[in-house]
C-alpha cells in the first residue's frame, strides 16, 4: 500500500535549516491501522503530510499504491489525493457555514458526481457514522465526537484506500476519544488501512501497530495486541 524509504526532510528558515525526517524507512500493508507516536515537535505531522501528498519529500523514496510520489504537478497531486486519501484532523476543518450533509458531500463535488449522487452518498455515510439525523444541522450545532463523525464520514466520501488521522481525538474528552477510535477500528474490521497520529499512549494501543518517532528518526516500530472496548 506505502512504501517509504530514506526519506529526509527539512525546513528552511532564513539562512538555516531544521531537518526534520531523517532518513524514514516505513512500508505500511493493506489493512493496517498504524500509530505514528511520538512527542510534539518529533515529526509526525511532517511525516503525515509527505504521505498524505500534502508536502514534499527532499529526498529518498514514497510510493503509494505502486506509484512513485515524486515531481508531481499540483494538479496530478489533487488527482492522487481525491483518489487515494481520506483526511482527519484534530481541528475538524468543516466548513461552517455549510450544513453536515453539504460536508460530507464536497469532496464528491470534486470528484464530478452529480447533484442527486451526491446527496444519497454523502447520506449513506452520515448514516455509517450514525448521524442520519443530524444531516442538516451546522457543525456549530454539534458537539466535538459529532463534528469528528462528519469529518470522518467526508473522509470516507470519497472511498480512500488510505485513511491519515492527525491528533483525532487531540480536542475531544477521553470517552469521546475511545468512541471515536472505536469507530476507526470497525473501519479497519472492513479493511481500510489507517494510520493515526497520536502522543497519547491510549489511544495508540487502540492500534495495530506503534510507530514511534523521535526527533526525526523511527525508534521503534512494533505490532501490538490492539486494546478492544468492544
Ligand atoms: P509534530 O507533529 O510531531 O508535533 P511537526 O511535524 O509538526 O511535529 O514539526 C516538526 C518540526 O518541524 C517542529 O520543530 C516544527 O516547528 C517544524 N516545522 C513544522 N512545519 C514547519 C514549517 N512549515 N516550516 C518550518 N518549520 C516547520
Ligand atoms: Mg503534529
């Protein structure tokens, strides 16, 4: 699914520069549910925007799916993102003046799905994540884990084969947190692979599988007995 190899990268800033990833080495399977750890600053959104074609590499290997990332044009980018990726992120990202349907279905919008299509799917998935009736209400009217499901469920809109998770439950309380990763790992049950960005140690042994970074390098990288509520 993912293969990365001696990937390095670093920031510029001015005269100098922060070199962030050192030498990565990561090859994730089909089906996976990956926690990338480590403590703020370590690297692991950086490592998360390269594989989610977000940002580029500065050197070494990554290639997604069998195909090489690599010089890509903005738009070709776009394209493998739309078709390969679904997003998470701590901060929701939902437009706000858009209700929880309209959310859901943007990213098909993209995808050039007619209107009606659009709908019936963007419904399907809010049902998945058990907010059919909260279609139309605005993310303002929601709670935190309500605004995640609708982030969730427009991540999997689209049908990624690789679903990227920064800091999910980094806004939500503990119980909201382990409902949300109880509804990750169902996904993985289906067979989506994901992998997760997370510096709380519980929320990572809801995993497969621990990836932990430290100042730029993997220090470990172990398959786990994942912790189950259900
Ligand atoms: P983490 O997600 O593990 O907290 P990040 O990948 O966000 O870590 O950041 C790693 C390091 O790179 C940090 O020191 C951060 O300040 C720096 N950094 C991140 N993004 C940028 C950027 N766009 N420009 C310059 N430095 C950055
Ligand atoms: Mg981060």
């Amino acid at each position: 699914m993912l293969k990365i190899n001696k990937l390095h990268k670093s920031y510029k800033m001015g005269d100098s520069s922060l070199h962030v990833l050192k030498g990565i080495d990561l090859h994730v399977d089909k089906g996976e549910m990956v926690a990338i750890m480590g403590s703020s600053g370590s690297g692991k959104s950086t490592l998360l925007n390269i594989i989610g074609i977000l940002d580029e590499l500065d050197s070494g290997e990554y290639t997604l799916d069998g195909i090489e990332i690599k010089d890509l044009t903005e738009k070709k980018a776009a394209q493998y993102r739309n078709k390969f990726l679904g997003f998470v992120f701590q901060s929701f990202n939902l437009i706000n003046f858009k209700n929880a349907l309209e959310n859901v279905a943007l990213p098909l919008y993209y995808q050039g799905l007619k209107r009606k299509e659009r709908q019936e799917k963007a419904m399907f998935h809010l049902e998945k994540v058990g907010l059919a009736d909260w279609s139309t209400h605005l993310p303002n009217e929601l709670s935190g884990g309500q605004k995640q499901r609708v982030a969730i469920a427009r991540a999997l809109a689209a049908e990624p084969k690789l679903l990227l998770a920064d800091e999910p439950t980094g806004a939500l309380d503990s119980a909201t947190s382990h409902e949300i990763m109880q509804f990750l790992q169902q996904l993985n049950d289906e067979g989506k692979t994901i992998l997760i960005v997370t510096h709380e140690e519980d929320i990572s042994l809801m995993c497969k599988r621990i990836v932990r970074l430290k100042d730029g390098v993997i220090m470990e990288d172990k398959k786990v007995k994942q912790n189950r509520l259900i």
